[in-house]
C-alpha cells in the first residue's frame, strides 16, 4: 500500500510536471487553480510547491526578478524568517499551493533532511524521498522530482549535464502517520 501512496504521488507529480513544461512564465493563480483541482491524485499530501534551482550567481538576480529574499527558519523550522547564507545553490519556493501557509521563497535546499534528496533527484534524474521528519508533531517526509526545462534527453547522460540543466524541482510533503495509518487499517 506505501509503495501504491508513492507510486500515484509520482502519477501526480509528472501531471505537475507537465504543467509546468507546457506553460511558459506559468503564474502563481495558475498553479493554484491547476493543484487545486488536481488534489484528489495525492492523497495524504500536506504540501506541494515548485522550486528554483538558482546557483549564488543568479541569486541576487532571481531576489530582484520576485522582490523577495531566499530565506530559512531557525532549526526548529519555525520562527522569524532569516535570510539565507550564501550557498552554492538554493532551491527557493516560486509556485505554492492554496494549501500551504506562505513559503515563498524558502530555500528548501537549506536543509539538511531535504539537500541530500533534493541534490540526489537532480543528480540521477529520478523522484526520490527525504528521511521522515517530525514538524508540530506530524511526521512528514519530502518527496522530490526535477524538472530540466526544454532539453534534448540525450544530453542528459552524466550528472554534470544534469546539474547545468536542472531548472526546477515539484516538491511535495507526505503526511507518514496518515499513509501509514491507512496502510494499518487495511
């Protein structure tokens, strides 16, 4: 049942995915309006959000371009929003859900229960998942697919031409409690 819960939230992302490839300059009210009424394939969904891939050189252009700041939470993941350091990449939230409490512009490569899986999907080219982890005492888990933009697939052979070609990721959060408990209940 847990595999069936990944497998349709990867139908959905590629749904998403396709979204985003098929409309340029896609805006936030047509995000919404598409995820909205696209929830019913993700079931136990607590989050979905597409995100940047921004290197520190395009960062102060891309702040301008959405007159925000890349920003983090303190290590409980609440709190005053605090500007993020610089890094060698960020992976900032552009498009949110109507579901989501503002995030935007949150680096979600900022932490380090996200990076690992975060980099290892833009890598290989595959949906991959974050550890669990706990916020307001909800277990959660992130799940992760890149998006490369307009590419020739061919050239997507090696992780370098992966990494200069990555553009974006659709970001979804699980809920684990409520898949797991599901699963239990069958």
């Amino acid at each position: 049942m847990f595999m069936s819960e990944v497998e349709n939230n990867l139908a959905a992302s590629f749904v998403i995915l396709g979204l985003v490839a098929s409309v340029p300059n896609l805006q936030q009210s047509i995000w919404q309006n598409f995820t909205s009424q696209t929830l019913f394939l993700r079931p136990h969904v607590q989050s979905l959000v597409y995100c940047l891939e921004v290197s520190n050189d395009e960062r102060a252009a891309v702040e301008a371009k959405y007159n925000a700041t890349i920003y983090t939470y303190g290590p409980s993941g609440t709190g005053p929003k605090i500007p993020q350091v610089n890094q060698s990449e960020y992976a900032p939230v552009i498009l949110e859900s109507a579901m989501n409490e503002s995030i935007f512009m949150l680096d979600i490569a900022g932490y380090s229960i996200f990076q690992s899986a975060l980099f290892s999907s833009r890598d290989s080219g595959n949906f991959t998942l974050s550890p669990p982890y706990a916020i307001s005492e909800t277990w959660r888990m992130g799940a992760f697919l890149p998006f490369y933009g307009d590419y020739n697939s061919s050239t997507l052979t090696t992780v370098n031409s992966r990494r200069q070609d990555d553009t974006g990721y659709i970001v979804t959060v699980l809920n684990v409690e409520e898949v797991f408990g599901e699963v239990m209940n069958r």
